[in-house]
C-alpha cells in the first residue's frame, strides 16, 4: 500500500481533483474559506465521493506547518516514484525523448517551477540527485500545481554516471552555463536529448560538465550574470519544442 501524500494550495488540489480523483483521498477546507474557489473545490471533491471536511486553523497548521495553505489541504496517493530501472525503460520506449536533469538545484521553489514547465514542455522526467538537492515535498508540489503528480522525478545515486548511461542510451546530454561558445538555437535539441542544468550557486560541477557532449549558453541582452535556474530551464525546454514543431 503507498502512503499517502499531504498536498497544499487551491492550485494543486485542484488540478489533482480535475486530472487524478481517484488518487485524492480526503481535502480539508478551513472553515473561514467559502469564497467561488473553495466552492469548486468542495464541488469537484464531493462529485466524485470524496471526503470533505471542514477544520479549523490550528488543526491546519498542525496539518501542514507554517505555509502559504491558502485554507486548502489535501491527503493524495501520490506518483509512484521512478527508479532509474524505470527511467531507462521509459527512455527505450519512447521517441526522442527530452529530459531534464537538475545538477544540486536546492530551493524547493525552483524545483517546483522547473517540474511546472518540464510538465508543459512534455518532458519524459526530471532528474535530481539523491543527495544535496531538493526533492519531492509538499512545498515543491504545491508550486508545481500538479506537475509533480504527471512529470516523475527521479532521485539518483550518481548523477555523472546516469548520464553517462543515457548517453549510451542515444541520447545527447547538453549543459548549460553563460561562457559557453555556442548559443541554445544552435544545437540540434530534435533528437533524444539530457538537458542538464546547474545549482543556484556553484553551478553546474566539473564531472557533470565533462559529461555534457554541448556545452550552451541562452541569449541575455543585460547587465545580469546568469539567469534563475528555473527560468533558464524554461528557456531552454521551450527551445527544444519549437525546434521539433
């Protein structure tokens, strides 16, 4: 039996009674909330016999912590996590697939925001390292608003050595970083492809780089240095839909 997942925000909860029903298990509704929001979502939970139950605020808090709940919690089933075993299967089966691999991204909000558009983007996974990164939690499925319930998220042991994998696998590994000699545009992303990404401080690390087959950088016109982590994953995954559309 999986255990059960607590989700938070009117986005997230949302977007899993919409997409995912029979994975929600209980949402909680605080008893000051009952503004056209909330009210889709008692609507949406109570239609499909799902158990809504309104709480206090100290009961919420002890629920959830100290967070930005917007009166709304959830008890999901969540995404069966992936395993590597499972990575390499999906890879094998699927068409030029694009992935995305966060080389020690820490902050739960970029990871979220990053899961947001590998989601849009149709990504086949994220993957993160087991250790010194940001997993899965309630704060980055939040930000997520779904995502990390349609996009699996693959903790590894070895970063360098999974790549090294999918690169035996077919697929073209392509790093980033803003002293790179060639522009994103000028890489052919339309094949099976790793795009990875460094950490929000340190970047990415050497072995990773030495991984990578490309090394790019994204256009920046300004006086900024580098881009956010989540913003530049962004970039460059919509980089790679519009040169496969």
């Amino acid at each position: 039996m999986r255990s059960v997942q607590t989700i938070y925000g009117v986005h997230a909860v949302r977007v899993m009674l919409e997409r995912h029903p029979a994975r929600v298990k209980a949402v909680y509704l605080s008893e000051r909330r009952d503004d056209p929001r909330t009210q889709e979502i008692e609507r949406l939970a109570r239609s499909t016999s799902i158990r809504v139950q309104r709480v206090d605020a100290p009961t919420m808090k002890r629920m959830v912590g100290e967070v930005a709940h917007q009166g709304v919690v959830a008890d999901i089933e969540p995404l069966p996590p992936w395993s590597e075993d499972d990575l390499f299967e999906a890879v094998r089966t699927t068409d030029n697939p694009v992935l995305l691999a966060l080389d020690g991204v820490q902050d739960p909000h970029n990871l979220g925001a990053c899961l947001r558009t590998a989601d849009a983007c149709g990504a086949l996974a994220v993957i993160v390292p087991k250790d010194r990164a940001a997993q899965l939690s309630p704060t980055v499925r939040k930000v997520a608003v779904g995502a990390a319930e349609t996009t699996p998220v693959v903790a590894v042991t070895n970063l360098v050595r999974t790549l090294r994998l999918l690169k035996d696998a077919g697929l073209w590994v392509v790093g980033t970083d803003a002293q790179a000699p060639r522009r994103a545009h000028e890489v052919d992303l339309t094949g099976g492809v790793v795009i990875v990404l460094g950490s929000e401080g340190a970047g990415m690390r050497h072995l990773t780089r030495q991984t990578c087959d490309f090394m790019v950088r994204l256009p920046q016109l300004g006086a900024v240095e580098s881009l956010n982590v989540s913003v530049a994953a962004g970039m460059m995954l919509y980089e790679a839909v519009r040169q496969r559309s």
